[in-house]
C-alpha cells in the first residue's frame, strides 16, 4: 500500500511538472497607446499587452505591474489577480493561448515630442490657422528621455482635395486615387525634428502617426577594422617617408660636396690650343719660304768664292753647301704642320669635351632640381607636387585626425554595444517571468479642424 502512494505521488509530482515546468514558451508583446494634444504633451497613454502562451497544460504567468494601474482582461479562460505590483494569468493551453489586456500607465516615457505649427513662417497656434488659406508647416521635435535608441516613423494621410504636399523630398509618398499616404522615418540620436509642409485653401491638421521601436540604428561599422589597421599602418608609411627623405637629403648633400667645377684655364684651353695651332701652321709656311731666300744667300757666296782667293770665302762655300744639302733634305715644315694638325685634333677634342662637360654639368643640376622637388615640393610640367616633407606633414596630421576618427568608431561600437544588451528583452512596463519582450509605441495627434 505504501508503495502504491508513492508511486502516485511520483506520478503527481511530473505531472505537475508538466503543468508548470519549462517547456511552455511565453512571449510578451507590449503596445502603448499615446494620444498627443497639439503642441505634443501627452493626453492620455494606454497599455495594450499581449502574452503568448505556447505548450500543453497548466500555466501560470507573472508580470512585473508596479506601473499599470487598471487592468482589463479581455481573454476568456484566463484569470487575472493583481496584487500589488505583480500581475498574475492563469489558465490551461492546448498548444497555443493568447492573453489580452488593456491597462493605463503611469510611468514616464522614454521620448519627449513638441510640436510648433508655422502659418505663412510665422510660429502660430492651430486657432489662428485652422479654415484659413495659406502654408502650413507641422514641426515635430523628439528628443529621448532614456538612454535607448528608437526608430520612428511618422506616418500621414489625406486627400489631394485637402493638401498639396510642399516638402515630398523628405518622405515617401504613395498615391492611391486621391488619397496621399506620406511616410518618414528617423533616428532621434540625440534628437530628431521632422516637418511636414502644407498648402490648402482650408486648412487643418491631419491625423499623424508616430511609431516608435526600440531599434538600433543602420550603423555599418564593418570598415571599422579596416580604418584601424590604416591608422596602425600608417606609422609604417611615416617611417617609409623619412627613410626616403634620408636617402634623398644624402643624394643632395653628396652633389652639392662634389659638385664638379670646371677650372678657368680648362675653359679657355681651346682658344690657348687654336692660338698654338696658327703659330704652327705659321712657321710651317715660313719653313716652306726659307729655301728660297738660303738659295739666294747661297749663291751670292759662290760668285764670291770663286771670284776671289780669300780662303774665308771659300770656307764660307763650304759651309754654305752643307746647310743647302741640308736644308734640301730637311723636312722640319712638314714636322711642324704636322704638330699644327695634332693642336688642331686636340683643340676639336678640348672643344668637344667642353660641351659634353656643360651637358653633364646641366644633367646634374637639372638632377638636383629633381631630388629637390621630390623632398620639398614643387613644380614638374606645369603641375604643383608635394615633396616628401609636405607630404609627412599632411599624414601627421592624417593621422591625428585619423586617430580622433578611431576613437570616436570605438566609442560609437561600445554605445552600440550597450544599447544592444539594453535592447535584449526590453520591456516597458514590466517584464514577465522567462518570456521573450517586445515594445512599441504608438503616438497619435487627431486630426484638427
């Protein structure tokens, strides 16, 4: 017997389990209902809550509800118990059990709206406006009162009979018929504002709509990485530069040590060797006369030496003889004509070497002016360069600029970091127990006329 109890007690206990254990899957889905009066304070707020219940059997859900006050149900077979600032749904689900609730709720929202109206650009109170002909421009300021980021959607409606929409860049604009369906989204970080421009024969404000998600905003930091190992690589580009300004500087340091200089008597050896050159080609000439004027000397000699018996006569025929042989034979004008010939190829030669020496020397300088534009900058073709100086000033700066860049990214990646985690299961009014969360708002200014 004893036995048997408790093997029914076992058998109770999973059961329970079963009514009440983890297997049942609970999502809560919380729309709050704003009602905006003109200028965007708040009329009245509402709550409607909707709780999935998914598995089988029994279930009990808790809700946090220390900022709801009168709450209604609306699902049949479902009983509700407020006490104090919990919520409590019970009931039993066959797969699927949907409960609804509507509460008002008195807690601060997390968005702040004003709205300022500009009839004919004059800030004007919808009194002074309404009925009348004219423009009209609908300012909406939204600003956040927690640190949570929301997509908003602005959302409107109304006849081509009504309104002329002034501003159609700004949103999207569907035209069905005659009715106009006028669609803008932002992203109030830290604030937003949104116009809506008008024109009519009778004015009036339209109904608008505000949808409010807890959403974070369409922030692509996937060059995030890549703009930090730019800014890491960029310690190796400055390095590069200096290296190359180094070599440069010692290329120019090099040329203007060694500079070659061509020595004054070297510039005005031609005109030394082309003087050389007409004296030798002179006495060659005057060598080629001389026979001549010998042969004229010599024979006045021999009239004397065989007219007279003076011995010195006779000896100076001898003499004479020997120096015409010789002078006959001798080839001394050619010799020198020759040596003319030779200062004249060295003339050629010194002449050539000179101007191959000005265009090595024009080569160089116009080198130097080279390696000077690359390091400090200048002009090539008609084109302004920056050298390697100008060039490691502007990446400094690059580079400071950068590194504000990249600590701004890191900055924006942890906000988003945290908002990511604020945003997991958010919940507004109140969390329920092991459920999943999701929150919208819905914020309404009626129409006026």
């Amino acid at each position: 017997m004893k036995k048997r109890i408790v093997i029914l007690g076992l058998i109770f206990i999973i059961l329970l389990g079963l009514s009440f254990g983890s297997s049942l899957k609970v999502k809560n889905d919380e729309t709050i209902y704003v009602l905006l009066d003109y200028d965007g304070k708040i009329k009245r707020m509402d709550l409607v809550n909707w709780i999935e219940v998914q598995g089988q059997g029994n279930f009990k859900v808790v809700k946090d509800a220390k900022y709801i006050k009168n709450p209604d149900l609306y699902s049949e077979g479902v009983k509700m118990d407020f006490t104090g600032d919990k919520l409590s749904f019970y009931g039993n689900v066959k797969e699927v059990k949907n409960i609804y609730y509507k509460a008002e709720v008195n807690k601060k929202l997390p968005l702040e709206f004003k709205i300022t109206y500009k009839y004919n650009g004059k800030v004007s109170n919808p009194k002074e406006f309404l009925g009348k002909s004219g423009n009209l421009d609908i300012e909406v300021y939204i600003k956040p009162l927690e640190d949570i980021p929301f997509r908003i959607v602005m959302s409107t409606e109304f006849s081509s009979d009504d309104f002329i929409l002034r501003n159609p860049e700004d949103f999207m604009v569907m035209v069905l018929g005659k009715t106009v369906r006028v669609t803008g989204f932002t992203y109030p970080i830290p604030d937003a504002k949104m116009t809506l421009s008008l024109r009519s024969n009778k004015l009036k404000v339209p109904d608008i709509t505000f949808t409010a998600l807890p959403s974070l905003p369409p922030v692509d930091l996937s060059m995030g990485q890549k703009l930090k190992e730019f800014y890491n690589g960029l310690d190796g580009f400055l390095m590069l530069n200096q290296a190359h300004q180094k070599i440069l500087k010692g290329i120019l340091d090099g040329l203007e040590k060694n500079t070659p200089s061509v020595p004054q008597e070297f510039l005005t050896l031609p005109f030394i060797l082309l003087s050389y050159q007409n004296k030798a080609y002179f006495i060659s000439e005057n060598l080629k006369t001389y026979p001549k004027s010998f042969n004229n000397l010599y024979e006045f000699i021999k009239s004397k030496a065989e007219n007279s018996n003076d011995e010195d006569w006779k000896k100076a025929l001898d003499l004479a003889n020997d120096v015409k042989k010789e002078v006959e034979e001798n080839t001394l004008s050619e010799d020198i004509k020759k040596i003319g010939d030779f200062i004249g190829d060295l003339n050629f030669q010194s002449r050539k070497a000179m101007d191959l020496l000005s265009t090595s020397l024009e080569g160089l300088q116009k080198m130097e002016d080279l390696l000077n534009t690359m390091l400090y900058g200048g002009e090539i073709e008609g084109k302004k360069l920056p050298g390697l100086v100008d060039v490691e000033k502007d990446m400094k700066k690059a580079k400071d600029t950068l590194k504000k860049n990249v600590d701004e990214l890191e900055k924006g990646e942890k906000k988003l970091k945290d908002w990511e985690n604020k945003l997991k299961d958010y919940t507004f009014i109140g969390k329920v127990e092991g459920a999943s969360s999701t929150v919208r708002f819905y914020f309404k200014l009626k129409e006026m006329k």
